[in-house]
C-alpha cells in the first residue's frame, strides 16, 4: 500500500505499508518526501499509483518543496519510482527507491518542467510503463511512457488527449481516473475519467482508446 503522511508540520511524506493475511503491518518511509531540499514533500498518485512488477514495486506521484496551486518550478514535479522487494528494511527504517526519475516535460506555464502536473495511475504493457497526469488547475488527460530503467520514451508527453467540441468545449475541465488494457502485449490503453465543459455544466463519463505506440487516440466516448 502506498500513503502520504505529515512527517512535520512542512513536509508529507509517502509510506509504504506491508500488511500480511493475518493483519500486521509493517511501515517503511520513502525518499520520496524525504526532505532534502528538493524534496519536501512527497504524494503517491490518487488512483492506482502502485502496482507489483516482478520482485519491484512501480510508484508514481508529484512532489517538490512547496505545495502551491498554481505551482512554480518547485512544486508538483511528477515522478516515476522503483523500489526492489528483495531489499525490504526492516520494520520503519527508510526504504530508498533503486530508480526515480521525474518527468521533465513543459507545459503552458513555463520552460522549467512539467509542474502542476500529478500521475494518477500506472501500468506495465509489454517493456514499458504508462502513467497518466492530469494538470492540477486545468485538469486533461496526458500520457508518459518509460522502458523499465524508468527512462522516457518520447521528448515530451507520449500522448496529450483532446475532447470533442460538443459537449466538453475547446478547453474543458477533465480528470483521468484509472488505465487499463487487455494484455501484457496489448497495443492499446484505455483511460477512463470524466470531464466538463465549465464549472456550471455536469460531469461526462469518458473512455478513450491510445495506440501504444504512436500516442495517438485511438478513439472516445462519452456517456452523461
């Protein structure tokens, strides 16, 4: 299980927490929030941010060393982690990530990085992993790519999403809330999530199809 806590009065920090069949549990802090000076604060991602990869765990979220919204350059740095399974530490001592790398994509507000951006789930298809963000102010649905070393595999977002005109609007308020796919070879991820076209207008169901290999949309419904 992967989960923030307050660490001090100025600083989250994201656990993660081993629990058996018989109800223990076992709590490790990460370096994810682990208060160097880049790092304050640290957020696994709000839906399926952790998944089991072999003997590794994945982990996506956001952190920087101020919280703000909207954010400047320390704030909101998307990020992909790796911690190995065969190296657990003992029972509350940190357990450091064997690979973290942070998404250094731009988008409208600055040249800086991808900030304002968080990761809400991930997924292993074939060789490489899909996790998708949205913007924490102006919501949409982008997806990155990684081998499994946790390197990009596009220059900039693999796939950025856009919506039809009716009835979400040019520029609409949406929201990814989960991926999935059909197989461990499959060419096509799925993402569910809603969207608006303004805070006066009700919330769509959407689902969107992309090519996992071009980043295109593939296709999308809606439904109210």
């Amino acid at each position: 299980v992967a989960c923030r806590s307050l660490n001090s009065s100025t600083k989250y920090v994201t656990y993660l927490l081993k629990v058996t069949t018989t109800g223990s549990v076992s709590y490790y802090p990460t370096d994810i929030g682990g208060g160097t000076t880049n790092n304050k604060h640290g957020y696994p991602g709000r839906q399926g941010s952790l998944i089991l990869d072999g003997t590794n765990l994945i982990l996506v979220g956001y952190r920087g060393s101020t919280i703000v919204s909207p954010g400047t350059s320390s704030s909101y740095r998307p990020f992909i982690a790796k911690f190995d399974t065969t190296a657990v530490p003992s029972n509350g001592s940190q357990w450091s990530s064997s690979a973290l790398t942070e998404f250094t994509d731009t988008d409208s507000d600055t040249s800086t990085g991808a900030y304002n951006y968080r990761a809400v789930g991930v997924v292993k298809i074939g060789s490489n992993y899909f996790s998708v963000y949205t913007h924490i102010t102006n919501g949409g649905y982008r997806v990155a790519k990684y081998n499994t070393s946790l390197v990009a595999q596009a220059s900039g977002f693999f796939s950025s999403l856009s919506f039809p005109s009716n009835p979400f609007g040019d520029t609409p308020t949406a929201f990814p809330t989960s991926l999935a796919y059909y197989s461990t070879n499959s060419t096509t991820l799925y993402i569910g999530g809603s969207a608006r076209k303004s805070s006066s207008d009700p919330y769509y169901g959407v689902i969107a199809a992309v090519d996992t290999t071009s980043g295109n949309l593939v296709t999308s419904c809606d439904s109210d």
